[in-house]
C-alpha cells in the first residue's frame, strides 16, 4: 500500500514557471479583487489569458512552444496588487489528492502605494490532467476547475470562485 501511494506522488511531475521567462502580461479580469486562476491546455487558451507585451530590445518568447501543449499543461494563478519589491505570490506546493491537483500558494500583499501591478505565477504539469484543480491561498481554497471541455477546446475550463470552506483539503488551514 505504501509503495502505491509512493508511486502516485513521484508521478507528479511540475515545474515552477518564471513570469520574466515570457514577453506577456496577464490580462486583466473581474472582479481585480479577487483571485484569477486559469488551466491553460492550449496555445489558444494561453493567448486568451496572456498578451504580448512590447518592450524595447526584448527577444523572450511570448508563449511556450505549440508543440508544448501536446505533453503540458500550465497552471495560473493572478492577483492586482500594489507595486512592491520582491515576490507576492509564492508557491507552496502541488499535490494530486483524489484526483484532484491541489496547487497551494502564498499570496503576501505589499503595503499600499501609489500604483498597482498584476502579479502572476505558473506551474507546468505533465497531462492528463486530474478531473479538477483547486488553487489554494494562504490555506483557503480560491478556485476550482472541473475540466468540461476538451484540450482542443478554445476557451478556458470552467472555473469557479471557490465557496468558503465546504471541505476541508488536506493543507488547508479550518
């Protein structure tokens, strides 16, 4: 038994992926207060989340390439917040629980100032993907996805603001 579950954890396959690694910004969403967490499975979808941005001299890439998306899936997850040095989001960890991906993060919101930015963070997951996603801030749940459509699909999966504590995940603070 324990050897199962060993093996379903080392399955798990992500890697962090580094908003400065991209020529994009988030588009903006509503409510800006809220949390904006996207399951992106396509270069479509991945274009109807992000946008180019134009800078001077720039030669990263906008998106991952479409070959990519074949093996990959990336998990997203945005707040508008107020300017600040440093990291705001933090990843905490991504787990699988009962066919569910759990991606837990830390979201540290910078004192007031006088201008504000869309701070961002990825995770690329190997797919298939679980039947939903949960993105967990500061121990609450925020968003859950439940895959309806295909990864051929244009649009982004359904995603939902999560409703205040009708179970408990593991990680999750009561």
């Amino acid at each position: 038994m324990l050897a199962a579950v060993m093996l379903i954890v080392s399955a798990l396959q992500f890697t962090t992926m580094d908003p400065n690694s991209f020529q994009v910004f988030i588009r903006r969403w509503q409510p800006e207060s809220a949390a904006h967490c996207a399951v992106i499975t396509s270069d479509a979808q991945w274009k109807q989340t992000f946008a180019p941005a134009a800078v001077a001299y720039g030669n990263k890439p906008f998106a991952p390439p479409p070959d990519w998306w074949k093996t990959h899936a990336a998990l997203v997850v945005a707040r508008s917040t107020y300017s600040a040095e440093g990291k705001v989001l933090q990843l905490r960890s991504v787990r699988n629980h009962r066919d569910t991906l759990i991606v837990s993060y830390e979201f540290r919101r910078p004192p007031r100032a006088s201008s504000t930015m869309n701070a961002w963070i990825g995770v690329a997951v190997d797919k298939p993907l679980p039947s939903s996603v949960v993105f967990v801030e500061n121990g609450n749940r925020v968003c859950r996805s439940r895959r309806y459509l295909s990864d051929a699909a244009l649009s982004s999966p359904k995603l939902t603001v999560a409703r205040p504590k009708l179970r408990h995940l593991p990680g999750e603070t009561r």
